[in-house]
RNA sequence: GGUGGGAUGGCUGAGUGGACGAAAGCGGCGGUCUUGAAAACCGUUGUGGCGCAAGCCACCGUGGGUUCGAAUCCUACUCCCACCGCCA
C-alpha cells in the first residue's frame, strides 16, 4: 500500500494516478476519514493522558490508606467516554485501512501513460524471427501427435483449461523447471525455496492479491469465524516467497536477498473466458519458476535490470526469440511501480507471448506485509525493496519450443541445453 | 482428531491488579584501560502513532471483556512444543 502520510499530503498527484491507471478508489472517503480520526485520536489520547495521571493517583490514595471512592466515581465516567472515543476511532481506522488496500501503487516516473495495451513501450528485442519453407503446425496439434500433453483428459479430470502432460511432454515440463531452477542457483546467485503451495489470507494480502483480485483465486479453505485461516492456492510462487519475512526486520548486511522458487500456479483467469485460451495459452494450474528479490530502496532499479537480464537468459540459452516491453499505466499490476514483461516469439500464430513478468514493488508490498531491515545495528528500522520476475512461466515456453523447433515430419528437436535434463534425447517424435 | 504445556524486547528469562515499556543475564553500540586485542569497568541499547513543538498515546501472540487502573483476571482464537491416534 502506499504511505498514508504520503496521500495526505500528495492527495492530487494520487487522484491523477487512479485516473491515469483506470482505477477507481474511494479517496475523498479515505481523506475525510483520516482528518477524522486524527481529531478524535488526538482528542483521546488527552483524555487518557487525563486517566492516566489520576489512576496513579488513587494508587498513591490507596497505598496512604486514605479513601477514593469519589475519584474513582468521576473516573468511571470518564473511563466510559473513552471507550466511546476509542470505539469511533477504530471503526475510521478500519475503513482506512480497507481503502488503502484498494489503492494501486504510484507508477515509476519512466511509465508511460497509456490506454491500453498498445501504449507498452517496446524496449529491445532478441534473436532472428526463425522463418520456414514448411507450413508450421500450431503448438496445440503437435503436442497431441506427439503424445506430449492429453487436453481431453486434463479438462475431463478438472474441468475445462486444465491440462494433463504425459510422457515426454511431463519429462519435458520437469526438464525445464530443473534446468530453469540450475541456471539461477548456480549462474545468477538465487537460493532455492520450495515453499506452501498454499497462502492464508494475510499472506495473500501481503503481496497484493487481495482484496482487488480475490475473484480471481482459488479459495480451498474457508473459516467463517477467523477469515485469516482461509487458504489459497497460490497464483504465483511471489505469493510465500515474498511474504516469508512478513513482520520481520533483517538486518542490512543480508540485502540483497535473492530466491528463486517452483510452483505450480493456481488461477481462476476468472472473466477471461474465451480469450486466447487455445492451448496451453491460458490455462488454470501451469508450472513457473519464480525469482524474488529483496533490496535496499537505492539499489532496486539497478537490481530491477539485472533482474531482467536473468530472466531474458532462460529464453537466450534456449534460443528463442522474444522482446521486452514496458507496461504503461494502465497495464501495470496493482502492486507495481514499474515492470518489463518478456514475450517469446511463437511462430505458428505468429505473435508475442507473455512468459514473465519483471516488476520492481517498490516499498509497496514491504509496506502491507511490514518487511523492514536496518542499515546498521541500531538504525532506524525502513521498508525494503521487492522486486519479482518469472525465470519463466512454463507452458508458453512450451508452445514456443514446439513452434520454433518442430521439423517438416511433425518432430521436434530438442534444445541444447535441455538435452542433458531429458536423457540426452536431441529429438522428440 | 485427542490430551497437556507454552507464547514477554535481537536472544535467554523474571514478573499473578497500582511508579512495569517492563528485572537480570547474553548480544549490539559508544567509551575507559591497552602497542593492539581479550578481559575488566562505565555508559547506552525496542517499535509504532498523533502533534509545528513541548510532549502525549499505544504495544508483553491476536481479538473481545472485567476494572478508576491489566503483561498480570475472564473469554475466544492463532501459532509453537510434547505425548496419543491416524497417515505418505
């Protein structure tokens, strides 16, 4: 979430920010509130300033034996009053904190302003767009020639847009997740977490997921009397990894913190029906390896890059071609400040493919999940960086690699790299 | 799923209604001493909120409650530990 002090005293630039990111948030609501709720707060802490002195008071009455029945008759007055107070004061706070929760994060100043889609700058592109003498076969049919994924059977055991990978295709998942996870533990300096597949509440709301998105979830666990027992499938592994050090204050010598994870990803894709769901385009549980930084806020944007560079190496050792873009206002996720998407090239339908998402949160997630550090022993407690990228999501890999290397006879041949993790197999078919 | 025990500051741990934001020890930081270090000694050392400020307020797992006053009493919950049951 943002500062609240920082919408106090920013309230226009924040407005213009919700205009710009097509986003609506009750903010004139959340400034009357808090002007509120200041007043009575400081309204009653004078009160119990007031309380405060005369309890010790009739403490000092008692111990000299001496009588206080009239002092502590006035106090019970008072003592009621200042419940009242009290009571008014948290329901405004409450309200507020359910506002802020719904208030995206202002964008870095580089972020476009944008419309839609079409307004992402497009940063730099990567490799030859491969072309062929042969009518390439779409990703969905050659997989089921080959005998790699069972699209049937997937929806037939969970319902439409799960899909069931066999065989090769199953070995091939694991493949790339294996290789995915060796190339940023041992190139790139990310410790390997396999974290709970599933999130309670304040987790989910630590990284930003809920409230906003929470349609979008699946819920598998629901406790009507403590909402923050509810479970969640994980939409992403940025979900336990980033909330790991919730509540926590690190110290300042640990940062930069680098994680790279594997997960499944749980989505509902709710409102999303009917588009680009062909395939393995858009599925409801796909594999992803995640990586997770936690910084210091003068360094994020350089990590922020470097981060990007980690991730574009997973699609550079397997030779396929993609571009980087950057999200304009109102393309950027709800929790980022600024953030580059990594689209592969998928030959057969000819167009980009979304397979990470590299974003810098800024202090924002920091912020609703309190993750702090100190810079040096004693120093003042401030919130870190956190900054994510996928290294990358599996299946739109999947549908590049059965694009960019299938041959004129319906086989497929296997990158190098991936060979090893495969059983030195160099073709599939 | 059952029974029992527990949760206090960076850590260990005292505190069962009134000067307790909290003893003591360890650790951290600063200093004295020392050629330097160790030891010893001295000092210091939580977080957040409101306020221009002085300052005030809150926080002893979390939420409610009792009371003039709660770390302390009541209550619900969460998590941890141990044992039993079940189980890959």
């Amino acid at each position: 979430m943002i500062d609240l002090k920082f919408i106090r005293e920013n309230t226009e630039d924040v407005r213009q920010m919700l205009a710009e990111r097509h986003t609506e948030a009750d903010l004139d609501r959340l400034v009357e509130l808090d002007t509120r709720w200041r007043e009575n707060l400081t309204h009653t802490q004078s009160l119990k300033a007031h309380q405060n002195q005369v309890s010790q008071q009739i403490a000092q009455l008692k111990k000299a034996k001496q009588d206080a029945t009239e002092t502590i008759a006035e106090m019970r007055e008072l003592s009621q009053k200042i419940k009242e107070l009290t009571a008014e004061a948290n329901a405004a706070k409450a309200e507020i904190d359910a506002i802020l929760l719904t208030i995206p994060n202002m964008p870095e100043a580089s972020t476009p302003v944008g419309t839609s889609e079409a307004d992402n700058i497009e940063i730099k592109t990567w490799g030859e767009l491969p072309s062929f003498d042969f009518e390439l076969k779409p990703h969905w049919e050659l997989a089921e020639q080959l005998g790699l994924v069972d699209f049937q059977r997937g929806a037939k055991v969970a319902g439409s847009n799960f899909v069931l990978f066999k065989g090769l295709g199953a070995r091939l998942e694991r493949a790339l997740i294996q290789f995915m996870l060796d190339l940023h533990t041992t190139q790139h300096g990310y410790t390997e977490i396999s974290p709970p597949f599933l999130a309670n509440r304040p987790t989910m709301t630590g990284t930003g997921q809920i409230p906003k998105l929470e349609a979008d979830m699946y819920r598998c666990d629901r406790d009507e009397e403590n909402p923050d027992s509810d479970l969640f499938l994980i939409p992403t592994a940025e979900v336990p990894v980033t909330n790991m050090f919730a509540g926590e204050i690190l110290s300042g010598d640990e940062l930069p913190i680098y994680y790279t994870a594997y997960t499944p990803c749980f989505r509902r894709e709710a409102g999303a029906y009917g588009k680009d769901t062909r395939g393995l385009q858009r599925i409801h549980q796909f594999d992803k390896v995640e990586m997770v930084k936690f910084t210091t806020p003068e360094t994020s944007y350089v990590e922020h890059e470097a981060l990007l560079a980690n991730a574009e190496s997973v699609l550079q050792a397997l030779g396929l071609p993609y571009r980087v873009v950057q999200h304009c206002t109102v393309e950027l996720s709800f929790a980022a400040a600024k953030c580059y998407d990594i689209e592969v090239w998928a030959p057969a339908r000819q167009r980009f493919l979304e397979v990470s998402s590299c974003s810098n949160f800024e202090a924002f997630q920091a912020r609703r999940a309190n993750i702090r550090f100190r810079r040096t022993a004693g120093a003042k407690p401030e919130f870190v960086h956190t900054l994510n990228a996928s290294g990358t999501a599996l299946p739109r890999v999947v549908i590049a690699l059965l694009e960019t290397y299938q041959n004129p006879d319906g086989t497929l041949r296997v990158p190098a790299v991936l060979q090893s993790y495969i059983g030195g197999l160099t073709q599939i078919g």
